[in-house]
C-alpha cells in the first residue's frame, strides 16, 4: 500500500517544509516534514482544496474505503474543477521506520530532508467531486 502526498504544484522530489496548522490543531500538525496519507481520496482533497480552511466529516472513519465523505470550503468560489492537480505515490518501505511520525490515521510526517516520488498521478480537481459531496454550511 503506498502513501501519498497531493499537491497542486509539480515537483521531481517531495521536500520537507514547515506545515501550517490552523489555531487549535495539534502541534503535531505543523512539523518541518514532508506529510504524507495512506488514503488516497485525502490526498486528492488536500490537492484540489481552495484556499482557506476546509471542515472534514467521515463517518466510519475506522474504514476509510467505505466512509461517506462530505466536505465544506471556507472558499468554494475559488474552487476551480479545472485545475491540474497532482497525486505523488511513495512505497512506504523506502521510508526509515525512525524517520516516520505517525499523526493520526491520516496523517504520517516524515522527517527526511526528500523523498523522490515513486510514481506522480496527474488529475483535476473536479475528480474530487465523485467521491466527496460539497456542503454550503456546516453545523
């Protein structure tokens, strides 16, 4: 199973870089790391997203394949289907075990200076609609 990492920008290597976390997340949130997912569809929402902040439901997030996703942009005029956006593949075996810091269930941040991507999947940011359900308001 690979681990994956979206972008809207095309690199040949993923490099590590100080993330910013909204006030009230963890601080785990914000390492000088390169993050990475097991799950796919996260990944593609991290890449499609419009700037701001986005609110995140899953029910059954213990099992992802099957969790009904549904997603609220802070932004959602600046959401652009069109836009090529970019999903980078990385084996996780090629990872050191000590270089891993385990987030959440969707998050893994890994300390190396760079990883070179195994494979880069090219898509658009409207794919993201066939597997998440956009709200206008959010509870």
């Amino acid at each position: 199973m690979d681990l994956y990492h979206g972008s809207k920008k095309l690199f040949s290597k993923l490099k590590k870089r100080k993330a910013h976390a909204p006030p009230g997340r963890p601080p785990e949130e914000a390492l000088d790391a390169i993050y990475l997912t097991p799950d796919f569809l996260f990944a593609l929402l991290s890449a499609a997203r419009p700037p701001g902040t986005i609110k995140m439901g899953m029910n059954q997030i213990d099992n992802l394949d099957t969790a009904e996703r549904v997603v609220y942009f802070e932004n959602p005029d600046q959401f652009d289907p069109d836009e090529t956006i970019y999903i980078y593949c990385v084996d996780p075996t090629k990872i050191p075990e000590d270089k891993k810091i385990y987030i959440d269930l969707l998050q893994t941040a890994v300390t190396e200076d760079e990883i070179i991507p195994d494979k880069i999947e090219t898509h658009k940011a409207g794919d993201l609609l066939k597997y998440y359900h956009l709200v206008d308001e959010w509870d």
